[in-house]
C-alpha cells in the first residue's frame, strides 16, 4: 500500500495497478473523469475543450472542479520538483546530494 491515509480512503493496491488504463478500470464515471482531467491538465492542458467541460460539470461543481484542478497541478509540482532534485522517495533518506 502507498500509504495508510490512502488504505483508510480506500484506494487498494488494485486501484493504482488500474491507474495507467483508468479508461477500462474499476472506476466510477466521476473518477474518470477526475482522472481525464488530471491527466489532460498534466500533458494537454488546452485540450480541455467545451465538450469535456460539460462532461466534468456533470459530475462536479465549480468549486469542485478548482480544488480538483489545484491538487492536480500540485502533485505534478511536486513530481517535477523530486525529479529535478533526485529526491530520494524512500523515509530512511533524510539527505542527499543536489544534483548541481
């Protein structure tokens, strides 16, 4: 399990085995939509078109779709930011060495 906050929302190891193909997985039409738009927010932000901005509407409001938006966005950040900087993803490494 990825952590215990994710095995108390229950997300299974099955769930983000899942995550790669979410189109055909066990996965509510609101989670695939959620899941579409973080990944179109992440590679092709302007395709976000007004077809699919209907398809989210159905399935969350407005503010909803900004808290949706704002963690998306922070989680690839953060992604970016351990990749630039090699941090380590492991608890035991509490320093490492920049890689410049």
């Amino acid at each position: 399990m990825r952590t215990a906050l994710g095995k108390q929302q229950g997300i299974s190891e099955e769930l983000v085995a899942h995550l790669e193909a979410y189109h055909q997985g066990p996965f509510s039409e609101r989670e695939k939509a959620a899941l579409r738009f973080a990944e179109l927010l992440a590679l092709a932000p302007h395709s976000v078109d007004e077809a699919f901005c209907a398809e989210l509407q159905r399935h969350f409001t407005p503010r909803q779709l900004v808290q949706l938006g704002i963690a998306s966005v922070v989680f690839f950040g953060l992604g970016r930011l351990v990749a630039a900087l090699r941090i380590p993803l492991k608890e035991e490494s509490q320093d490492w060495p920049l890689p410049f």
